[in-house]
C-alpha cells in the first residue's frame, strides 16, 4: 500500500579499499588515448603514402599539427590545413598506438571534423574511395577499437550513421570481445543502445570475460542504460560473468543502490553467489555499502506481505489474488457485524443504514477499481520494430531522461512508470493492491473518499464487535453454546481489523497532508525530492489542484501524446 523510500547513492571515500574487478576497471584506460603520446612518435605508412609528399612531412610536420587541431576541435584550422596539404593521405596517418585520425575525431564526439575528413578523402580519391573509406573506418587499434565504438560511446547516431555510409562493420568487437552495445552501455548512451536494438543486436552478447551490456551498465552506475536494456528484455538479470558475477554484483560493488533497487524491482535474484561463494549482499558488506546491503537482506514481515501494505524490493506481477484477500475479509467482517449485532435482535432500521453504508464503500471500491488512473497512453497493439521506431524517433527529439522506453512516450511532470501496472501514470500517487490499480491524476479523489469510509467502516465495525464480545463475556450464564462458534469467529474478525486499523488511519492521515500540501504518496518519501529543497504550503487550493485541477489536465496531456504517435506514425509511412 505505501510505496518504498527511495534510497540515494551512497558516498564513499575514494581512498577507501573496495573490491573491484579489474577487468570492468581497466577499459576505462582504454577508452582514453594518453593525449602526450599522441602528440608525438607519429607514424606514417610509406608504403600507401605518396613519395613526393615525404619533404613536405619533414620539413613542416604537418600530420603532426594535424592530430594537434584535431585533438583541439578546431575545425576551421583543419579545413585550413587540409587545403594546405592537399597531397597528404590523411587516412595512413596513426599514433603509437594505431589511433587513426578518425579514431580521435569520433573520440572528440565531434560530427563535423568526422565529415570534412571523409569528404577529404572523396575529394581525394574520387574513383576508389569507399574502398579505402571502408578501409579506414574498420581499422583497429592495438586494443581494437574502430572509430565507430567511440561514436557508440558517446551516442552520437549521426556519426555512427556516417560510418556506417562508408562501409563500418557495426558488428565488430575489440581485443576484449567487446561490441558497440558494450560500449554504449558504458557510456550510458540510450540513443546507442536503442539503435543497436533496431538493426539486430542481441543483448545476451558477452565480451571474453562472459560480461554483458548489463554487467558494464551495472558496474559503471549507467542508470539510463540500464533502464533501456531492461526495458527491452529482464532475460540478461542473472546472467553470470567469467568470474561468476550477475549484474547485481556488479551494482553493489559500485555502490549504485538506485540500480540495486531497479534491478530488485525486476526480478534480479539476490541469492546467486559468484566463484568466491559471495552474493551481492556480501559484496555490498564488504564494501561499506549499509543502505545497500539492507535493502539486499531485507526481510518482509508476514503480515505486512499478506496485507501488502508494503512491496518490498521485490518483483511484484499485478494480480487480483491480493484484491480477492481485502474483499473476503471486508465482506467477512461485514457480515459478522451484520450477523451478530442486527439480525438477533431485530434492529431493521440500523441494519438498513449499515446496509446503506457499506454499500457506498463498495461502490467506491468499484469506481477506483475500475477506474483510469491517469494513464498517459494506452496499450500498444504495435508491433516491437514499429515501437522501436516510434522510441527512435522520440529519442532524437527529447532528452533519453524524459522518456518512458517501456511505455514509448515523453514523460509528463510528476508522472512515474508503474513497475506493476507497466504504464506511466500521470500525477502518480501508488499503486494499490487492495483496488488492484494505480492513484494518480484521474482517481485520486474517489481513492481518497473510498479511504476515508473505509477507516469509519473498520473502527464502526470494530467497536459493534467489541460491543458484542464483551457482552457475551459479561453475561451471568456464560456464552451461550450456540455463540460459541460465533464467539471465536468475531474475535478472529477482531484481530483482522486490527490489523488494518492503523494502517488505513494512517494512509488517511498521509492522503490528507498530501491534498493540503499539494504532493503525492510517490513524491513525499522520494529521496530525489526531497533534495530538491521544495516547501510545500498548506492550502485548500492545493487540494481543488489535486482533486479537479490535475484531472482536467490529464485529459489535455493524453490528447497531446495521441497527437505525437499520430504524428510519428504519418512520418514514418512517408
């Protein structure tokens, strides 16, 4: 019933011993050519180069200023220098390390030094230049990287579109078996990882140390990337690497408890144990990590499972058995109370208004039940390649931060994706098991109403129970044999609203202070907003905000997301 308190990264000192794994630490070296190498010890392959540029090279070292303008961005320098030496084959030029000029411009993420070099080259060799751009662009370095891995790195899609016009291998992998998906995940790149998914990569693909894109995502706290890949398949959470570790592992090594949680959230086993016998548990003890390794140990309490007054961090799959509990023994109690209080002594008119009473909580069970939350699209009949589609051309327009990728949309303010409903939910609130549906925008209010009669139905209801338990008690003959039965029943029902006495007064409570103040369930114990340092104030326009207000906005957003995917579709059939 009341949703999980967010928990943030936890700080570490950076002089603290932390267990790590090497061969997840060390690609980050790798990614990054020494900038005093490059300079110097520059190399040029004779044998392609033409012979009378050899005075031009000694005498003014123009591959080397080359590689210096480049480094630097500067392009009006390079088109300056390329028109100067116009003889030079720019595409035999490496460093020590076989980093070609593409290599540091893609590196640089800069588009439009990549596009004068290739138009170079054109311009150059007219008759035979995708063979050597072909060439050029799948050339490796000594660690094995091409051009393109860094364009996936840095999510620039027009560049790796550029390559791929030039005859890039999108499939090839480096010295470590990496591919571009690894290298996307690595940067937390969403554009990358989305395109990758387009043309046919598989996300199950392991580097030569049996590590996925989710393992690289995970271990270098690349939340978007881990959003994406999830959002796409949960068939890569237990996936174990060379060294026996899954995902979780990896994120509790590096302290990243929001992915610990998402990971939780969708299903990851937490009792998987790598070669050294550890589970991510013992990892995140190991490693200081306290709000991690809590939420790894939790433990739900019996009674706060069965009455899902909390989720857990867990995987939750929306099912109507937990909404079939609240009603069997609403209707239980109720009918104790029916029984026990009215029937025996024929008081038909009270029965009536009690009669009359639960029904009106019934019908608000039912109109919340059944009831939109606010949901900002409705279910896709799609198929994946034209989401896919639909999700890449949203990507190039919106920041990958605002995006839903399950739910293929722009994200509204204050909405939230449902991990159980799997849909985005405008003004979200919770999720409730007991209706079986999402608070948010559109059912707020008759979930507030169905709450607040619902806490008079219990304490009414417990206090007619009492009434009648203590006057059998009090009885000079004893309890009569045949309330014997009924006895023991009507304490069973007893202890059941108690049970649920609290808690209900209290989400009321919580339901109130968040109409005055103008929040949600879902944004008063988030983490995240609550450093955003923002006061809220009491008001009863707050209230007519969340009640009305919210609900009228809802409708104007649909209509406004219908219109984007109308608009989608009408570009992607022309």
């Amino acid at each position: 019933m009341f949703p999980n308190i967010s928990i943030l990264n936890e700080e570490f000192d950076e002089d603290q011993p932390r267990q790590i794994v090497s061969s997840y630490s060390d690609i980050k070296k790798l990614l990054s050519p020494p900038a005093n190498k490059i300079n110097s010890d520059i190399i040029i392959d004779r044998h392609k180069a033409k012979s009378h540029t050899y005075g031009l090279i000694e005498s003014k070292g123009a591959e080397q200023y080359l590689i210096k303008v480049i480094q630097n961005n500067d392009l009006s320098e390079i088109q300056n220098l390329l028109d100067e030496a116009e003889n030079i084959n720019i595409y035999t030029i490496t460093d020590h390390k076989k980093y070609t000029l593409l290599h540091l411009a893609a590196y640089n993420n800069n588009l439009d030094t990549v596009k004068l070099l290739i138009n170079h080259v054109k311009k150059q060799h007219k008759h035979k230049c995708m063979s050597i751009l072909t060439e050029w662009v799948n050339q490796q370095t000594e660690d094995g990287f091409v051009a393109f891995h860094f364009a996936a790195y840095r999510g620039n899609i027009e560049m790796i579109l550029e390559f791929e016009k030039c005859g890039a291998n999108l499939f090839i992998r480096n010295a470590q078996g990496m591919n571009g998906l690894h290298l996307a995940a690595q940067g937390d790149q969403p554009k990358s990882v989305v395109y990758f998914k387009k043309i046919g990569f598989d996300f199950a693909q392991k580097d030569s140390k049996g590590g996925t894109a989710l393992h690289w995502a995970a271990y270098y706290g690349c939340e978007l990337a881990v959003n994406y890949l999830l959002s796409f398949t949960d068939q890569l959470l237990d996936i174990k690497d060379a060294e026996g570790l899954t995902a979780l592992h990896l994120a509790s090594m590096s302290g990243n408890s929001r992915i610990v949680k998402k990971l939780l959230l969708q299903g990851a086993n937490r009792n998987i144990k790598n070669k050294e016998g550890q589970t991510a548990a013992d990892i995140a003890q190991a490693n200081s990590f306290k709000a991690i390794h809590k939420m790894l140990t939790e433990s739900q309490n019996f009674l706060i499972t069965y009455f899902s007054i909390s989720q857990g961090f867990q995987k939750v799959n929306r099912s109507k058995d937990k909404m079939f509990k609240f009603i069997a023994m609403l209707i239980y109690c109720q009918g104790i109370t029916i029984y026990y209080n009215f029937y025996p002594f024929e008081s038909y008119q009270n029965l009536i208004y009690y009669s009359a009473f639960q029904l009106l909580i019934w019908f608000f069970f039912i109109i919340v039940w059944l009831s939109d939350p606010g949901k900002q699209i409705k279910k896709q009949d799609k198929i994946e390649q034209e989401l896919l589609k639909s999700l890449y051309e949203i990507l190039q327009r919106y920041d990958a931060k605002d995006i839903c990728p399950e739910c293929v949309c722009v994200k509204s303010p204050r909405s939230k994706h449902c991990d159980i409903c799997q849909s985005c939910v405008l003004v979200y609130d919770h999720h409730c098991p007991w209706v079986d549906n999402c608070i948010g925008s559109n059912n707020l209010f008759q979930f507030y109403i169905f709450v607040w009669l619902l806490c008079l139905d219990v304490t009414l209801t417990l206090a007619f129970q009492f009434y009648f338990v203590i006057k059998q008690i009090q009885n000079d003959k004893g309890i009569e044999n045949e309330f014997i039965i009924l006895f023991i029943l009507s304490l069973f029902s007893i202890i059941i609203m108690l049970l649920f006495l609290f808690p209900l007064w209290f989400l009321l409570y919580i339901q109130t202070i968040n109409l005055l103040t103008g929040q949600t369930t879902y944004e008063k114990y988030s983490q995240s907003m609550k450093n955003s340092n923002t006061q809220s104030t009491v008001s009863c326009r707050n209230c007519l905000q969340m009640c009305c207000y919210n609900k009228i906005n809802s409708q104007e957003k649909k209509k406004q997301n219908h219109q984007s995917f109308q608009l989608f579709d009408s570009n992607q059939k022309s």
